[in-house]
C-alpha cells in the first residue's frame, strides 16, 4: 500500500460519493496511517482498487476497448451469476482486511440478470467501503436496479461517447440520469470524445523469454497497472490486467506463470492471504516482458470508435 494510492482513492471518494466511514473524515493521511496499522494488527492486505470483472459482453463494439470486449469469442464469453459471486467474494473476503474502492465492470454490468442481488450483497459486506459500477450508458437500469444503488456506498459511473456519430443512437444517458436523481442514486457522468483520446490497447506475445529489468520498466511504464494498482477477479482467479484476462480466457496456449496470478477458489483460506499479500507485492510479473505497453503508450485513438460488422 503506497500513500500517493490511498490519496487517488481517498480524493475520489470524497469528490463523488458521500463519507460513510469515520476514519475518512480527517484528511487522507489520517487515511493512510490508520489503514496501515489495521494491515498490521490484522496481518492481512488490504486492496486500494479492485475490480470484479462481471462478463464479457457488451451493447458497443469499441475498437479500442480495453478489456477486449469485441474480441472475445462465442465459446469464450462468461457471464456472472449471484452465486458465483457470493462463493468468490466470500472466499477472498476471509484473506483480505478491507477492499477500498470495488468496481464492478464488463463489458456492459447492466446486462447482469442478477445485479440488483449482487450490489445488495456486496453493499452488506463492511469490508468493502466504497463501490462503483461501470456503465456505458445505453441500458436503462429498472426499478429493482435503482433502488439496489441507492445507497451511499454505491455510485453509478456513466461514460458516454454519444459525441461520437457512430454510437450516439444507442445512448440513453439524459433518461438514465433522470432517473437517478429521482431515486436519490450517486453517479458521475464523463463524456469522452473531442480533445479527449484514449491510448491503444497492448497486445501480449506469447513466448518464454523473461527479462526481469524489461519487466519492471515495462510495468513502470504500464497505464493499466498504474497508480493506484487494480487487480482483477475473473472466473475465480485475481489478475493483473484485463489483457492478461483476456489471452487467458480465449487462448489455450496462453502460457501464464503461476506467480501471475492468484487462483482464490482453489487455494485453501489458510493459504489464501499469504497468496495474496506476496502477489501485491511484486515488482514485475513475467507477463509485462512479453507486452507492447512501452511502445503503444503514446499512441492516441478516438475513444468509442466501433469495430464495422465485418471486423
């Protein structure tokens, strides 16, 4: 846990969303201080941002999405249920102290059938402080789902690429709002086109050759692994990256250390929290020697360009 992490979140917290904790209310170095002697006393880690990674399927087709979205297949795609969830978060919740900001995002996390359930379960757990759910803005959330958001641990995080002509017609976000007024639910709306760009997403090569200083300059360099630091739970296992997420889940022949990445429904509980604690505290993982980020991350593209059908 680094200070300048806990100030991002500490920061973003008390911008968007409502204080619900009292050891938030005296300034982010209060902050940090008292969550790193929880840490100790209770010898377990705590995550600044986590992301449950709900599914892989999604209303747009984003060239540059990067959590490859467009790019899963068929076969590959995975989509989140109550009880699987339940089973994940319960096992990690055993190893793990606090969970500051916990996002929930696909693909689209609208299209869940079991959301409204898995916002109220996870808004009941008190390790989790702060939760946000990522929306692109094109599903109008119903009245089981609005009153499961308000709550003043939850915000609803709208993008919005409407300036783009492409996608515009499939934007709801006026509507959306309206109704999150009315039932008093947190959001942040961020509209994103114009002088605004996003970076290209990284490609991963699969060989064996591990150079550990290009691993920790490219990890260094790496906007996805930034700061504060987000780990990904999918299907079960926590990830470093939504790259490493995807080469995993559609290539058989992705070869993945096994120190890059936390199996938590496998590990016992005794194990599970050492697991973890070891794996937050790398300096690089095999896998950014085998990625392009360094060379990819100057380079601009239009945010929420569609993929053509034939693509």
């Amino acid at each position: 846990m680094r200070k300048n992490e806990v100030k991002i979140i500490y920061n973003e917290i008390h911008c968007w969303q409502k204080v619900t904790n009292w050891y938030e209310k005296f300034g982010y170095n209060f902050y940090y201080y008292f969550l790193k002697i929880r840490e100790f006393l209770t010898r377990k880690p705590t995550f600044i941002h986590f992301v449950y990674e709900t599914n892989t399927q999604c209303t747009l087709r984003c060239k540059e999405c990067h959590s490859y979205m467009p790019y899963f297949t068929k076969e590959s795609h995975y989509m989140t249920n109550f009880d699987d969830f339940k089973n994940e978060i319960d096992k990690l919740l055993k190893s793990v102290d606090l969970i500051l900001s916990f996002r929930l995002q696909g693909g689209e996390t609208l299209l869940i059938k079991d959301l409204a359930k898995i916002i109220n379960y996870a808004c009941s757990k008190k390790q989790i402080q702060h939760m946000q759910i990522i929306s692109n803005g094109t599903i109008v959330p119903s009245q089981e789902l609005l009153s499961a958001m308000n709550n003043p641990k939850v915000i609803l995080c709208l993008s919005d690429y409407s300036l783009n002509e492409d996608v515009a017609p499939k934007c709801k976000h006026e509507e959306i709002i309206k109704l999150l007024k009315e039932n008093n639910v947190n959001y942040r709306h961020t509209k994103s086109f114009g002088g605004d760009y996003w970076v290209a997403k990284p490609t991963i090569i699969n060989n064996e050759i591990i150079d550990k200083e290009f691993s920790i300059k490219n990890l260094k360099a790496c906007y996805w692994f930034g700061i504060p630091k987000s780990y990904i739970l999918f299907c079960g296992k926590i990830f470093i990256c939504a790259p490493q997420v995807y080469y995993w889940k559609t290539n058989p022949d992705f070869k993945i250390s096994k120190e890059d990445f936390v199996d938590v429904i496998n590990t016992t509980t005794k194990n599970l929290s050492p697991k973890i604690r070891k794996f937050t505290n790398k300096k690089y993982f095999d896998l950014c020697a085998r990625c392009n980020t360094h060379q990819i991350k100057d380079c601009k593209m239009i945010p929420g360009e569609q993929l053509k059908a034939e693509q």
